[in-house]
C-alpha cells in the first residue's frame, strides 16, 4: 500500500486507474523512492495498526453438480457468495516529503 500525501494529476482528463504512474526503488538501506515523471520522492516503511485484507468477491450462480444451458443459468439467481482471501497488507509506503525535481548534469560550452 502506498501513501502519498498530496494529489496526482493527468495532463489529460483521464482517470489514473490502472495505469503506469512511476517507479519504485529501494536504496541500499531499504529507504523507499518513488520516481514520477521529472520528481522523486523518498518515503518510509510503516506497519499498520491493524492489517487490511484484500479480498475478491465471487457469486456462484448453479450448484456444483448440475449440467445446466446458459439460458438457464442466465435466469438463475446467486446460489452463494464466496469471497476469496487475495492478499494480507501489513505495511505501507509513506511519501510525505514534497517531490524534488530530478535534474541532469548538463556541461556549459565555453
């Protein structure tokens, strides 16, 4: 999980929803660093109080022994929900500082 304190903004009007936002590094001492276009961001690991579970929700439609059309099973209402453990978050990435630009060594002509 990470944390980011401030907001990120698309040059379009898109929804950022799946899609590449940056990098993430870790230095030699385990110090987080996210790189996002032109800034970087340094972090820090952080252990939640409580953990979060990240579940997917699954909605069985026919009983597990039956052989059934589509067509029924289209008409058929949920028999069961199932819910399915996908992940255990028990630490997160925190960003607080503000980005620093990222700024190439540029040689002057003489």
């Amino acid at each position: 999980m990470i944390e980011l304190q401030g907001d990120l903004q698309s040059r379009q009007d898109n929804s950022l929803h799946s899609k590449f936002i940056g990098d993430l590094h870790f230095t030699k001492k385990g110090v987080p660093v996210l790189i996002i276009g032109h800034h970087i961001l340094y972090g820090k690991i952080v252990t939640l109080e409580k953990p979060f579970v990240v579940m997917s929700k699954n909605i069985n439609t026919k009983a597990n022994d039956s052989m059934e059309t589509d067509q029924e099973m289209d008409m058929q209402k949920p028999k069961g929900i199932d819910y399915l453990v996908k992940a255990i978050v028990k630490k997160k990435l925190v960003f607080k500082t503000r980005p620093k630009p990222i700024i190439a060594n540029v040689p002057r002509k003489i």
